[in-house]
C-alpha cells in the first residue's frame, strides 16, 4: 500500500512541477537557514571541557571600594587582585587550583636573521594542565615548586613546535620570549576548548585557536610580560607592579569534586571576605562561584547577533512552512475530484489522509535534501566570514540527522491540514461537478 | 468597488485566506525588526570619526627596549618622513578603533578619586610632537600642544601622565561642562589633575560603543615626550599611496628595529575589521529578507493562481452579465489588498511585540514607529505585485465559459 501512495505521491507532484519546486525550495530554504544558524549557535554555546566542565568553578571576589556598591545588585568582580590570586592558591582548599592572565608573547624566531612575532600567551600556575586535563604530546607541565622558584620553563602548543620545529620532539630546547631564555618542558597536543573559557575578562578572544605558549606567571611576570587585562579601583604609583597594585587581572580557577567540596569552597570564600574586610583590605562582602557553563552564561560569551540570527531562521523557516501549507492545500483541494472516485471506489479516510501525508513527507524529504545543501552553502559563506569562529563553522553528524528531522516534521505538520481537509471532502458532489 | 461579496467569497475560502494573512503578518514582523537591525548596523559602521581616515596608514611597534625610546622615537620617524609621499609622520600611544585603550575615570572635584562613582570614564590618547597634524585632528577651541607641553611631559609606568594640559573631544565638553566653555576646565584623578586648553571634532575611542555615541566619543589627549608608550606611527598620504607606504614603512621599520616587530596597515583596514562582524550581519539580515519576501510573493501568486483557477467559472458568467475586464482585474487586486490590510495590522502588533521582547534580551533599542507603516506599505506593495499575474489571467478568462460546464 505505503509503494502505490509513493507512486501516487510522486505522480501528483510531478504533474505540476512549479508548485512543487516552489514548495520544495520554500522548504529547503528555511531549513537551511535554520540548519546553518543552528550549527554556529551549538558550536559557539557547547561545553569546552565536556568531561570535566561540572567539576570546574570560578570563584569571585569584591575589592573594589565602597563608593558604588548597592547591596544585593552590585556583582562580584570578575576578575582578582594578586593579592587575592595568591591567598586562594595558597590556602590549597580546592584538588586543583590555578590562577592565570592572557599575555602577549614576543617570541624570537630561531633562523637568523629573522623578525620576532607576536603569539597569544598564557601565565599561569603549574596546575593549569592538570586541571583542564590539556594532553601532552611531549613532556609535560611544570612543578609547583616550579612556580616558586621561579623557573624559566615554558609549555608550548602543537601549531608552535610544527612551526619552530617542525613538529620534532622539542622538550629541553630553549625559546626565547620577551627577550628571556625559557626551556620548554612539554609540547600539548592540538588543544582548543571552545569557547577559550579561562580567558573571559581577561582581555583575549572567545573562539578560534588555542594559545601558543604557556609560562610560569612569576617567571614570565620576572621578563616584564604584561597581562590583557587590568582594572585599577586605587590610585596607582607604578603600574610595572601589577603584583602590588590596587589592580585586578588575574583569573582563579579551582576544581571541585563533590557538592559538599563546593560548599566548603563557598563557606570559605565567605570568610575570606569577612576575614578582608576585618583587616580593612575589603569594604564588599559578596563572593561568587559559577561553575564553568554558569559562568559562561554569566558572561554572554555567545554573541548576540548568533542567537539574533538563529531566533530569525526560524521566524523565516515558519512563513516558508506556512507557504507549505498554502500550497499544498491548493493542489489538494484542485485534486477534490480525484479524491471523489477513490473514495466513491471504497477508499477511507484513513487512507487518502495516509496518501496526502506521504505526499507532503517527500516533499518534506526534498526540502530536507536541499535545506542539507543550503547549510553547507551558508556554512561555506560563514567561514569565509571575519568571524573569529568562523574556522569552526561544519557540519556534524548530529545536525546531520538534525536537519532532515526537522525537514520531517515541517512538511507533517504543513501536510496535516490539507491532508484533513482532503480526508473529509464528501465524495457525492465532487464526482457530481466531474 | 464594492467589498461585500469579496468578503462572502473570503469567508467560503476561510483557510486559504487565513494562510495567506498569517504568512503577511509573519513576514510584516520579521521585516520591521530585520529592517530596524540593518539600520541600526549601517550607523554604526559608518559612525563619523574626526580624523583624516581616508590618508591615514598606522604602523605599530612591538616588542621595542622601553630604555632606548628617547632616541629611537625620533629616528623611527625620520627614517618614517623619507618615504616617498608622506606628508605627515607621527608617534600616539593608539589610534581609534585599534580596540587597544587605556581609559581611566576622572572627576570635575579637585579631591575626585578613579574610584568615585561619579566620575566619567575616558580614553587617554598620547600624542608625540606632530601626532596631532599626521591625524588631523580638528581644533574647535583653544590650541594644539606646544613644544613646551611635550617637552614637559612623562608617563614612565605609571597608569597617568605627568603634564598639567589635555584637549578633549566636543562630546566630552559637552558632557562635562554643559553649555560653558570647557577651555580652562580641569579634569581630576587625585593626586594628578589637567587643563582643558583646547576642544577638538569627536574622536572615536579604541572601541566603540554601539549603545551610546557619547561614550563611543568619550575621548582625551595629552602630549608625550618620546617614551616607549608611543608605539603607533601614524603616517599621512594622498589615499592611492597607503597600500604602497605601509609596506615601505613596515620594511623600514623592521629592518632599523631588528628585535621588534612592525605591523602596518591603512585605517581604512583598522576600520573595517571593526566593523566587519556588524557588516557581514547586516547583510545576512538583508539577505534573509530578499528571500523571506520572495517566498511570501510566491505563496501568494501560488494560492491566489489556484483561487482563480478554481473560480474559473464563477468569473465567466460575472463576464457574461456585464463585468468588465477591469472590473475582474481590481476585484482580485482588492481582495490581496484587504487580506495584505489585515496580515499587516497583525503583523505590526507582532513587530512591535518582538521589539519588546527584544529589548528586554538583547542589546536593542525601541523601534522607531515609522518602520511599522514603512513595511507594511512595503508588503502592501509585494502583495499587489504578487497577485498582478493571477489576476490578469483571471480576467483574461472569456464570458464564454460560463456556458461551459466546468
């Protein structure tokens, strides 16, 4: 049965080919746009760090001074003071905890003769790795004592060797960075979470490539690297001491593995601001810890105009399933005599409704197919955008399949009403008329 | 023309007809906002910046001895000034739109603190001795920096200059000083304060704002003597030589500073890279509407194409007793015109409900109230475009087929 109404179904659509390559078009074009404004928005608001985003927290305090503040309204700073950076370090309260500022790395190129260039940099604490579970292709990470003893150590990323060394194990040559011999310690392999979560607020971008090189914060701060970032609440004499300056531009990160770990965290950040403002450090009590999605959220990392775009796609997808729906309708009720002699030669209601779903499916499934090639068009288009994430913009399985659901249940949903109204013509005056 | 029996027939064809009003209300609404949006883009991409843009090339560098900047500086530019065509060189610590600002809070109260909450946030510019002409900064009060106010200006590390002179933006004198002359004015930041002595044509900051142009304009300027801060050349040039200079400089450049890193580019490139997000939205929305409004008229030459052929008859025998060709023509015409009429009331209610929800989401701001009769005049006119064909063939439908049985 399901075999003739194909047949029936295709006969019908290819007996007036511009009504249907309107529908189909209409349709395909609507699921494309959503299709592509849906890929980028998934892409740009997923998990960084999947398996490990729920254990990681960001926690937040307020030394900024009174003058300003509004209790309940006023949020917590983003960012920290050294001061702070190092306080919550120290105490050792968390399994893991690093603290880190983005930094413009000059590196020296190694042929001579050669110009330096500019590569993005982070200065970080020896648990950053460790904590963010970024995977080694050589060595590894440095030591806390490391960290203390101020060791001229660096981390590179995967693009860097493969520039610099052509991919070789580089573990134990020298890079030299702003000027200063560092060693590298490890080479990571390709590592770029998505969005670039750890540098939020501290001047760097959201999306696209990972950083190239990762040092020691006390080592690189020691060869004068400046942070991406800095907010001055204080007077300030010399802003080469960001170390003791009124200033914050450092970011915590802490790892908790239990709920009960997370409160004890949270009763302890309290404290510490009690504690701070009892020595007169701090006048603002309040203290925050989003994990890693809540403070993404926090931070509207995904840009408007993504989701603008996405929420438009699909206000453009509706008139184009509502279009659906008007032609359909139209051939359907033109076919009433058709209806008629099938009914009148024992055909129910059930199956003549069956018949115009099939009808709209295929029709569905074509706009499914073309909606797929409008995707990889727009998505095409996108990367050849100046977006930042615009490298990233492909299509995966999931949307794959994503598409051809909605292509479905688009073309059901247009194919219900005119396959009802067919359904219930009565039979007698259409084969009178005919 | 009488409506009456175009409602009789609407109401016997009461789906299609709904189908068609939807679709208009739709397509009224996503118009009005994506319309509101284009507009609002094509602004700020085009928001007015009172220096010479179109010669201007900006060269930076990078990774230079902060120690050896007295010295450097000048040769930098005289190595800069032997360019063939340059008619301007000059030394500033950014240049608008850059995205690389320095801003600090300052107040009107000789015991103001960066702290306060009353203060205004402003962009710090430093110029170098001739960085105020290579811009071409417009005066429009008071006076450019002397020799004296660079001679006498330092920063070092710290996060405020040492001088005692700033020009500001007319934005920021109206801003600050409302109605009065902002000449003489002092701006604070305990312990450092600065003389207002002189007024230029609004500057964009290093990022602009998209909310307010008054913070977009919220810039300052202080003089600097050559410190390791002033790490931009800005060179100015007829504008069919920039492409040519920028290599010429970053080469020359590069090869008199071996340990630094010259990058260079013309501001017409620092500007469209700013705004190149914001243009390539636009014209996806522009996009999205050419289609949305071509998919709407084929919908409606579609079912209005099928009402006329089911009609057929019906519109023979109207011909046969009396009805004129013109008189078929303008009753299809009048019956899209009032279901467009009705899809764009709807679709107005709708739009303005979107810009709402908007508002309260999203960084937008209220639509104006013309961009409502503006697209529903729009889609009045789509509509009446759309139904031209099936209208023609329905009135070209002769008298005779009314004597035929359908």
């Amino acid at each position: 049965m399901f075999t003739y109404y194909l047949e029936l179904a295709v006969r019908s659509l290819r007996r007036n080919k511009v009504l249907t390559t309107l529908m189909v078009l209409a349709l395909g074009l609507g699921i494309g746009a959503c299709i592509t404004t849906l890929t980028v928005l998934k892409l740009l608001s997923g998990d960084p760090l999947p398996q490990k985003s729920a254990q990681l927290f960001y926690p937040q305090l307020d030394p900024f001074p009174l003058d300003g503040y509004v209790a309940g309204e006023t949020k917590p700073q983003p960012i920290m003071t050294y001061t702070d950076a190092m306080n919550l370090l120290h105490a050792h309260k968390a399994t893991h905890q690093a603290a880190m500022a983005m930094t413009n790395a000059k590196i020296a190129s190694l042929r001579a003769n050669a110009h330096p260039f500019y590569s993005d940099g982070v200065m970080t604490t020896s648990d950053f790795f460790g904590m963010f579970d970024a995977p080694f292709q050589y060595g590894g990470g440095w030591s806390a004592g490391d960290d203390d003893s101020r060791a001229q150590v660096v981390v590179i990323a995967d693009f860097l060797n493969d520039k610099l060394f052509d991919g070789a194990n580089s573990v134990g040559r020298t890079l030299r960075i702003n000027d200063h011999d560092f060693r590298i310690v490890g080479v990571l392999k390709h590592w770029a979470p998505q969005p670039r979560f750890y540098a939020q607020e501290l001047g760097g971008r959201s999306y696209g490539d990972g950083d190239a090189v990762f040092l020691p914060l006390h080592s690189a701060r020691a060869a004068q690297m400046g942070a991406g970032n800095d907010n001055c609440f204080d007077t300030i004499i010399d802003l080469k001491n960001l170390e003791t300056a009124p200033c914050i531009w450092l970011g915590v990160w802490v790892q908790l593995d239990s709920s009960s770990a997370v409160s004890d965290y949270k009763k302890f950040l309290a404290n510490y601001a009690q504690q701070q403002i009892a020595l007169g450090r701090f006048h603002r009590a309040d203290t925050g810890l989003p994990d890693l999605m809540q403070w993404l959220r926090d931070e509207m990392v995904v840009p408007d105009d993504v989701r603008l775009q996405a929420g438009l796609a699909f206000g453009f997808l509706l008139i184009c399933v509502i279009n659906t729906v008007g032609l359909l309708l139209a051939k359907c009720l033109r076919r009433s005599p058709e209806i008629g002699v099938r009914r009148a030669l024992g055909a129910t209601r059930r199956t003549i409704f069956a018949q115009f779903m099939i009808e709209a499916g295929i029709v569905g499934l074509a706009g499914g197919v073309l909606g797929l090639i409008f995707a990889e068009l727009g998505l095409f288009g996108i990367r050849h955008q100046p977006a930042e994430y615009a490298s990233l913009a492909h299509l995966d399985l999931a949307m794959f399949a994503f598409t051809f659901v909605v292509a479905i249940v688009a073309s059901l949903i247009a194919g219900l009403l005119p396959a009802w109204r067919a359904c219930v013509l009565a039979p007698a005056p259409q084969l009178k008329a005919g | 023309m009488e409506i009456r029996p175009i409602f009789a027939s609407l109401r016997k064809h009461r789906i299609p007809a709904i189908l068609i009003v939807l679709e208009i209300a739709l397509a009224c609404a996503v118009l009005c906002n994506a319309v509101f949006m284009i507009g609002k883009r094509v602004g700020d991409i085009g928001m007015s910046n009172a220096i010479d843009e179109s010669g201007l090339s900006v060269i930076s560098l990078d990774g230079t001895d902060p120690k050896l900047a007295a010295s450097d500086i000048p040769r930098n530019l005289a190595a800069l000034r032997g360019i063939a065509g340059v008619q301007a060189v000059g030394a500033t610590s950014t240049v608008p739109l850059s995205g690389n600002n320095w801003g600090w809070s300052f107040g009107l109260k000789s015991d103001s603190l960066v702290s306060d909450k009353g203060n205004t946030n402003l962009t710090l510019y430093f110029l170098g001795a001739g960085a105020d002409q290579a811009l071409g900064l417009q005066l429009k009060q008071g006076r450019f920096f002397n020799a004296d106010d660079y001679a006498d200006s330092s920063m070092g590390s710290a996060a405020l200059p040492v001088t005692h002179v700033t020009i500001v933006t007319e934005s920021v004198a109206a801003q600050l000083w409302q109605g009065k002359s902002a000449l003489g004015q002092v701006l604070y930041s305990k312990p450092s304060y600065y003389t207002v002595v002189g007024v230029v044509a609004n500057v964009l900051r290093p990022y602009a704002s998209t909310r307010s142009a008054q913070r977009s304009y919220a810039a300052t300027f202080f003089p600097l003597r050559a410190e390791s801060t002033l790490s931009s050349y800005v060179l100015r040039s007829a504008p069919q030589d920039r492409a040519r200079i920028v290599r010429e400089a970053e080469q020359k450049l590069g090869e008199v500073n071996p340990s630094a890193v010259a990058k260079g580019q013309t501001f017409s490139d620092i500007r469209d890279k700013y705004f190149a997000d914001m243009r390539s939205m636009a014209w996806m929305l522009v996009l999205v509407c050419v289609v949305m409004l071509a998919v709407t008229a084929f919908g409606i030459v579609g079912l209005t194409s099928f009402w006329v052929a089911q009609r057929r008859r019906q519109i023979g025998i109207r011909r046969a007793v009396g009805a004129t060709r013109g008189d078929i023509l303008s009753y299809f015409r009048t019956e899209n015109f009032l279901l467009t009429g009705m899809g764009v009331v709807i679709g107005m209610v709708l739009a303005f409900g979107i810009n709402v929800y908007l508002m309260q989401h999203y960084e937008m701001d209220r639509m104006p109230w013309y961009y409502l009769p503006g697209s529903a005049i729009a889609l009045w006119l789509l509509g009446q475009l759309a139904v031209l064909g099936p209208a023609l063939r329905a009135a070209a439908v002769p008298p005779v087929v009314a004597t035929r049985s359908a």
